[in-house]
C-alpha cells in the first residue's frame, strides 16, 4: 500500500485489517506490515 502521509498509511491499514476480521471468520489470519 501506498499513501501520501503516516495518517492515510494508518487508515488504509485499519481498513484492511478490519475488512480481513470480517472476511476471515473461519479462520484467524494475522497481518504482518512490512516497510
């Protein structure tokens, strides 16, 4: 992901990772974010 400051890189990253919670019922996926 890409984004033009630290406040928008955050909140792309909160929206993937709660549309990955809702999409993962069955199992548990975790995020690992890499810079």
């Amino acid at each position: 992901c890409e984004a033009d400051s630290e406040e928008k890189l955050n909140t792309v990253k909160a929206i993937i990772s709660s549309h990955v919670d809702m999409f993962s019922r069955r199992e548990t996926l975790a995020l690992s974010w890499v810079r």
